[in-house]
C-alpha cells in the first residue's frame, strides 16, 4: 500500500501491526486512562449489549460517531489531497488477523473494524484522531477495546486483557 497518501508511513504501521496481531507489547503505552476489565464474559457484554449514555449508544454506535467524524474530514479535503486505495486496506487487514486469529473468534469483526478504522482515521488525519490513536495503542499494548465507562460522550473507553 504504498499510495494512500501524505500520511502512507502510519497507515503501513496499523498494516504491519495487523501481520502479527496477537504479538504485543506488554507495556502500558500511553493507554493509562482507561477502564481495564479481564472478564472475558463482561468483555462480551460491554461490547455486545451494553447500553452508553442518554442517547442510548452501544460500543459499536460509539465506534462509528467517531468514524463518521473521520469521514467527513475525508470528503472535506480537496479531490487532489484525499488519500486513495482505502478500500483495499480492510481486505489486507482482515486477512492479516484472519491469518493470526482465524474468523473463529467472538471479536474478529471488531479487531477487523478497528485496525481498518485506525489505519483509515491515519489516512486522512495522521495521528491526530485521538480516539482512534488510542484505540491502536491499546491494541498494540494486549488490550481489546470493547466498551465505553461512563455516561457517553463522558467518560473512557473499557478494555479486556486476559
């Protein structure tokens, strides 16, 4: 992928990252605000059912708001500085974890969305999504983000580590 654009290089670190999923760091790099859970049952739940805030969001809901915010900086920018080839960055990163993790897992899709979300927020803004940013940190740290601690858009984001 070397022609998404200005910000090819941090792209290619979410792609590099997705070729050695379950190979992380142990440290806590930069994720200190955060909610740590290590129930994997309420990792589900969190993710699954669990309701956020008075608008009633779920962490899926949560995870594309923020998205949405991504792409409307991208349809902003003029046709010469929009990053190209973003579609094919969701088919090399699921088939990267898919190789890792195998789409047997209860968060493959997730995994998936994330990394793809991330390497897209960095297309388009570098590293200056700080909801994505983290979300990659966590990922790189052995955490799996999967829910959201307090009454959204308040609050932190929970994540399981086993």
């Amino acid at each position: 992928m070397n022609n998404v654009g200005e910000f090819n290089t941090l792209v290619e670190e979410v792609i590099e990252f997705s070729k050695s999923y379950g190979q992380f760091s142990l440290e806590k790099e930069g994720v200190d605000n955060i909610q740590v859970i290590h129930d994997y049952d309420k990792a589900e739940y969190l993710a699954y059912e669990e309701i956020y805030g008075e608008e009633e969001y779920s962490w899926k809901d949560i995870r594309e708001l923020k998205m949405s915010d991504v792409w409307e900086q991208y349809y902003d920018l003029a046709d010469v500085e929009k990053p190209r080839d973003l579609e094919e960055i969701v088919e090399v990163i699921a088939e990267n974890v898919r190789e890792r993790l195998g789409d047997h897992d209860n968060f493959f899709e997730d995994i998936v969305a994330d990394l793809n979300n991330c390497a897209i927020s960095r297309a388009v803004n570098g590293t200056k999504n700080n909801f994505f940013e983290s979300i990659f940190k966590l990922y790189r740290s052995g955490y799996l983000p999967c829910g959201w601690y307090g009454d959204y858009p308040n609050g932190t984001i929970v994540a399981y580590r086993d």
